[in-house]
C-alpha cells in the first residue's frame, strides 16, 4: 500500500559532449555576440533560452546542446540566453525577420511570450517546447513531453531502492519548483510508481512532497530543502527544480542519501548518488524538425500542431547511467514496465485526478 505523505495533494540520454566543446562548436552561438539581423540566406534555426541559463544542467543546456544536431543538415545555428523574464521578448525578437525557417522558445514560463510574438509576427515560425497553448497558433508549433511517464520509472526504482525507517515505513520524497501542469506530471507519475512497486513488494510507502515556491528558485533554497527532508527521515528525493536541482544534488552528497532528478543525466554531479534522471529527448525534437524542414521545404506545414512525446515517440526516457546505480534484476523489471507503458497496459496519472483513479483501480487488482 501507499500513503500519502503530505496533507496537501498538490499539483535525457545521458550527454557526455561537455559544454565547453558545445561553445567551441555551435557556429555563431555566443551570448554575448551582437547579431547582425539580415536575411539569412541559408536554412537557418535560432534559439531563446529560458532564464535558467545555459549551464542550468536542465532543458536551456539540454536544448542548446541538441541544438548541434541541426548543423549536420545543412544548417545555421544561433541562440540568445535569457538573464531576466523581460529578455523573453525582445529576445525573441531579435530573430525576427532575419530569415530564421524557426524561432525556439524552451519553457513553460516563455509561453506568453512565444504567443504575444507569434501574434506579433504571423509571418515568423516558431517552436514552443515544454509547453501546449490552450488553442491553436498557425505558426506555432508546440512540442510537450509525457514526463508522467518516466517519473512512473523513478518511483517504481525509488520503491525498491528505499531503505525502511524505525516504524518499517519507506520514505521518499518529492521537491518541485512551482506547482503547474507540467510539476503534477512528475509528482504524481513519481507517487504512482512508488505505489505501484509497493503494492508489488508488499510494502507500505509514503511520498512526501515539497515546493520551492518558484520556477526562479536558487540553488542554496534547494539545498536547504532538500537537507530538510533527508533530516526529516526522507529517504530518497526526487527533484524537479531546474538549475536549483544541483543544490539538492550537494544535499544528497553531505548527507550520503539516494536522490533522483530531471532534465539531463547529473549523475557526474553526485557521483554513487544519483540513482536515476528523467530525460526530456530534445535532441530527437531538433533533429526531427530539421529533417522535416528540409524535406517539405515548406516550414508552414508543421505549424499550427501540438505533439505529445512519450516513450513510444522516443520524446522521454531514463538516463543511461541508471543501470551503474542499480540491479540488473531490478533494471531488467524498469526495462519491462517501459515497455508496459509504451503497450498501453500500464497509463501513469499525470494530475491528482488521474492519480486518485489509478490508485482506485490498482487496490482492485
């Protein structure tokens, strides 16, 4: 069985290429370059990064570094990062008219501005990834992933790799940025998981879960956090907190605990630590869109679409350097429920609605 720890139910491929070699390869991808706005007359993709930073060890690395992929096709690459929210649009705007086939905005908190440009600009073509407008842009295309999915994994690994407290109870923790749509996916894929492989073991299991109030959080607020719940008899977290991820990381190495986390494979952050790492397959994203763009010569034809990637599609899975953390016996159990979900005989919650429904159902089974 599985309790709920907290009274309030709220809502990858692992890269070795370094981010110095990124810097030296990205044709043109500077920060701080000044960037001449003319027409571009080659195929050309740029890129707005969220304010996280491109060093975040999240989705702004992960998508500049995927980036690379494009240039094998033929294609001009450039990019401008983000220091504040206010960068978000004239950022953006910098792009337009300088002949970019696509302008890729990374991030739930540049949605607004991704739909105020493409109102702005009907002309322009742009990416929106991590996020689904509510309605239909006809020059957006929006790119979500189904990040329930492979939170589902971390909490089936998490059932089996806790360590019982006093009381017999296993304890794993949960540590958010800010609540959101995407944030419940997590949370609650993560929760079914874990009851699912406590059901499975016959263990009673709690998932306590924590939020740092805030997509901007620091890292010292996630490591304070994250030390908090181990101090508080959590036995593993996972956290979901972008570049503040890397303070809960130090956590986990200062006080000899497991702990999970997402976006990139960090396990070279907290070496013997990092037990796994959910991974957004940007990468594939980029370099579908590049090869789309030259076979149909005609970018307005993947516009006004939204895409929903999961493992199936290859848009999300778990970091490879999870088998160095874990039993072949238990990884060879991860490797069958992947593929359980990919079959549709397993569909992970990605809200407090759909988890209630599937609590029901697996106390039936």
């Amino acid at each position: 069985m599985i309790w709920k720890g907290s009274s309030k139910m709220k809502k990858t491929l692992a890269f070795t290429l370094s981010i110095i070699v990124l810097l030296i390869n990205l044709t043109g991808c500077n920060k701080n370059k000044n960037i001449t706005k003319s027409q571009n007359p080659n195929d050309y993709i740029t890129l707005v990064t969220g304010v996280a930073g491109v060093k975040d060890r999240a989705l702004n690395q992960l998508a500049l570094i995927s980036l690379e992929r494009a240039k094998q096709f033929g294609f001009d690459i450039e990019y401008l990062e983000s220091y504040e929210k206010d960068d978000y649009l004239k950022n953006i705007e910098h792009f337009t008219g300088t002949g970019a086939d696509v302008i890729i905005g990374v991030g739930t908190d540049m949605s607004n501005a991704v739909r105020t440009a493409s109102e702005w600009y009907p002309n322009e073509n742009f990416v929106m990834l991590d996020y689904t407008f509510p309605q239909t842009y006809p020059n957006v295309l929006c790119i979500e992933f189904e990040d329930q999915q492979v939170a589902y994994l971390l909490g089936y690994i998490g059932s089996y790799m806790s360590e019982p407290d006093n009381l017999g109870i296993y304890r794993l923790g949960f540590l958010g940025s800010e609540i959101s749509g995407i944030m419940d996916a997590f949370e609650f894929g993560f929760r079914a998981g874990a009851a699912y492989g406590a059901k499975e073991q016959g263990k009673i299991i709690t998932v306590e879960d924590e939020y740092l109030g805030s997509f901007y959080a620091n890292e010292e607020d996630a490591e304070k956090m994250a030390s908090e719940m181990y101090d508080n008899g959590i036995d593993i977290i996972f956290v979901v907190a972008g570049g503040a991820s890397k303070g809960a990381l130090r956590s986990a190495i200062e006080k000899d605990k497991y702990i999970m986390s997402a976006g990139m494979d960090k396990n070279d952050l907290a070496p013997k630590h990092v037990l796994s790492c959910t991974l957004k397959r940007i990468d594939n994203v980029i370099e579908d869109i590049a090869k789309e763009i030259k076979k149909v010569n005609q970018v307005k034809e993947m516009m006004g679409k939204s895409k929903l990637l999961g493992l199936k599609e290859g848009g999300v899975d778990i970091s490879e350097s999870t088998k160095d953390m874990i039993s072949a016996e238990l990884m060879a159990k991860v490797q069958d429920l992947k593929q359980k979900i990919i079959n549709k005989e397993i569909d992970p919650p990605y809200d407090e609605e759909t988890y209630t429904e599937y609590i029901k159902q697996l106390n039936t089974k």
